[in-house]
C-alpha cells in the first residue's frame, strides 16, 4: 500500500529532484507534493534516526507492527466522540477547515518500506500536532510547528521551511514570528514527549488537557490583541 507509489533513485536524482523540489516549494509553498519530495530526498537520516527510536518505545513498536494509517476510514468516529476529548478536538480542527485525512501526498522516494512508513506516519499526525498545540494552518502557525518538528526529528525540511516561511513575512509579522512564536516553539519542541512515539488514535476517547499534560504538551501562547491582526489566516497564506 505504502511502497506501491516508490521511486528508486541513485544520488544524482535525488540531489536533482531534492534542488528542483527546494525552488519550486519556495515559489509556491501550497505544493505539499513539493514539500514532501524534498521531505523524503532530503532525509533519509533523519527518518533512520526516528524509526530507531521507535523501535525502543512501547508505543512505538505497537505502531510499526500494526502501521496505522491516518485516513478517513480509519479516524472517521472521532467525529463522534464527547467534545472535551482528544478525537473531537481533531474532528472539530479538520471539519473547521474542511480537511480532509486522505489528502496527504503518498511517499515516493523512501529507499526501504520501513523508513517509507515512518516517512508517511510523520506526514499524517502533522494535524494531531496543530491540534494539540493549538496552531493555526496560515503560513505563521505552519511555520512555528515546523520549528517544533525540526527539533523532534531533525529533517532539513523543516528548517527549510522556516526560513522560506519567515522570508516569505512582512517586517512586522517577522517581527511578530520571532519575538512571540519562535521562543514558544523552541521551549514546546524540547519539552513535549516523543511525538513519533504516540499512537494518537488509542488516545482519541481521552480528554484534551489530559494528554496534553501527559504528553508535555505546552499550547501556543495567545497573540498579543494589538499585533493579532498580523496573524490572522487572510494575512499569511495557506496552509503548507
């Protein structure tokens, strides 16, 4: 299901698709296909890096064996779960945006089927994570996250996308970025658990705050009233 979509490449093709893949998501930052080419050509050892560590985990290793997959047939009751809890907070972030899960782009240049997994897995519980710490999917909030997933997995991308993303600001929302999101963003990623490690769906039935505080998740902080306007989704861009 996974590897059916693969493309081998040798070095020279995956510096070649991994530059072209760069350019273009930097001219248009909606292409999630860019995105996630440059992803999976750019990081391959940092994907080594986290399926080792989830071979460690408990948790970790139950999501290896039974590879879940975080699309609509498999997460559609979360949209019937009690309000306060983790699913429902889920299904309210998708459904108010009219996500859907099985949009994501499938993974193509993972050399082997284990790190294509891990590749897919990062990929999917990208929206568990604006859930859980309360970011929005304009190109601030998108951009802080991907701070806080750089320091969970080290991918180049992220970095990548910071920089494209806060170039991409006006002074003031720069400004707004680095003195109000950035610092969050270094304190949450450090902080919170490993987020590769979590098998998000056998949590849907429990409460928001609780897994939070389980997790060490620390929520974005409010925007300051004055600059909110800086920050608002018709200011920033879609999500990337």
């Amino acid at each position: 299901m996974i590897g059916s979509a693969r493309v081998r490449l040798n070095r020279w093709q995956q510096a070649a698709v991994a530059v072209g893949s760069a350019v273009g998501a930097l001219l248009d930052p909606r292409r999630a296909d860019l995105i996630a080419a440059l992803g999976e050509t750019t990081g391959k050892p940092a994907f080594e890096r986290v399926l080792e560590r989830m071979k460690k985990s408990p948790e970790g290793r139950a999501i290896l064996l039974e590879q879940p997959r975080v699309i609509s047939v498999k997460v559609g009751h979360a949209w019937d779960l009690p309000a306060n809890t983790f699913g429902a907070a889920y299904a309210k972030f998708m459904g108010s945006r009219n996500f859907s899960p099985d949009d994501r782009p499938p993974v193509r240049f993972m050399e082997t089927d284990e790190l294509a997994y891990v590749a897919m897995r990062a990929r999917e519980v990208h929206d568990f994570w604006h859930t859980l710490f309360g970011l929005p999917t304009n190109l601030m909030g998108e951009s802080a996250l991907k701070v806080i997933e750089f320091e969970q997995m080290y991918l180049p991308m992220c970095l990548m996308s910071v920089i494209g993303g806060s170039a991409r600001f006006s002074e003031k929302q720069r400004k707004l970025f680095f003195q109000h999101y950035f610092p969050w963003a270094i304190r949450a990623g450090m902080q919170c658990t490993d987020l590769m490690c979590i098998y998000y769906e056998q949590h849907f039935h429990e409460d928001l705050e609780d897994v939070r505080r389980k997790w060490g998740i620390i929520p974005a902080p409010a925007v300051p009233k004055q600059t909110r306007a800086l920050a608002a989704p018709s200011a920033m861009g879609e999500k990337l």
